[in-house]
C-alpha cells in the first residue's frame, strides 16, 4: 500500500466509525426521549384516573366552584352516610387544585429561572384537612362543566436530556355517580 491509500482507507474508516457511533447516539438519545415521553405519559394517566376515581366518588350537588369555567381548583365532598331524614350527609371538604411553586407567580415569566413558566404542583386536600402535592411539573389544570360531568385538563411538563421541555396535556370527562 502506497501512503495515499493508506490516509485513503484510514479516512474511509475513520468516516463509517463516526457515522455508525453517531447513529447509534442518535438511537440511545431516541429512545431516552421516547422513555421520558412514556414516563410522562404514565403519570399524566395516574393523575387522571385518580382524579376520576374522586369525582366518581364525589356528590354531585357538593362539587364547586358551581359556575366552573377553567378553574384550576375543584372542592368536592363524598357521602359520608345518611342523616336522620333521609339527606346524605356529605364527609369533609376534599380539594385539587394547581398551586405554584414558591417563587413563580402566575406571569407568564420564568421567575425562579428554572426554566419552566409559571411551573407548579397539582396538589390534593385529604380526608385530614392536609394539603399536599401528588404532581410535580404541573403548569396548569383546568376544569369546565359539561353537562352534569366534569371535564378535567391538566398540563404536565418534562425536561428531555438536552434541555428540551415536552409539555402534555391530559384530559378526562367524568361525573359524579351521586
Ligand atoms: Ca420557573
Ligand atoms: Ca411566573
């Protein structure tokens, strides 16, 4: 072999090795992404079925705000038995609702500067009267009457590994049983 052919071959070399490691990048970071997206995914539905689980739960004639129009908050109580005449007695006041992180403040800037605008939890009021969150990455919910059910929205955020914020928004019609 001649010095030209072998700078020649190795070029050619050096050119697949790179383009096949690329490729192969390119696959892993592929299937990272499609991995956060399914991740994602996964706790937008356990979110919601939760949600639906509740309002299920719910009694209707309890559930506010009554003129609900994009609430990012919604109170509901359960039947917690029947009084002496024959009304439901309804249980404790439970609540969802999308509350801000400490910092962001509802402007459509990033204020803590972390990347996400107006980021939050959405947080959920247990039997106890005690507030917590059950939602990281939350940048919204909304819920609006339809008909006697509920329509539930709620926009959840993740960040893919070069930096890239993926935002979906989950969604689910629900009625109280009662
Ligand atoms: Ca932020
Ligand atoms: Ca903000």
């Amino acid at each position: 072999m001649t010095i030209v052919e072998v700078v020649v071959s190795s070029l050619i070399l050096t050119t697949i090795v790179l383009v096949v490691s690329s490729t192969v990048l390119d696959s892993q970071a592929f299937f990272a992404e499609e991995a956060r997206l399914y991740s994602l995914d996964q706790s937008g539905r356990a979110l919601l079925a939760r949600v639906e689980q509740e309002i299920r739960a719910s009694a209707a004639s309890s559930i506010l705000p009554l003129a609900i129009s994009d609430s990012s908050f919604l109170d509901y109580q359960k039947a917690a038995g029947v009084n002496a005449d024959g009304t439901i007695a309804l249980g404790p006041l439970l609540r969802f609702s999308f509350e801000l992180v400490p910092g962001e403040i509802a402007d459509s800037v990033d204020n803590n500067g972390d990347g996400l605008i107006d980021e939050g939890t959405i947080s959920w009021r247990d039997e106890s009267g005690t507030a917590r969150a059950i939602a990281a990455n939350a940048l919204g919910m909304r819920v609006n009457r339809a008909g006697s059910a509920l329509h539930v929205d709620i926009d959840l955020a993740a960040r893919q590994s070069d930096g890239r914020l993926v935002q979906r928004t989950y969604g689910q019609t629900v009625a109280p049983r009662n």
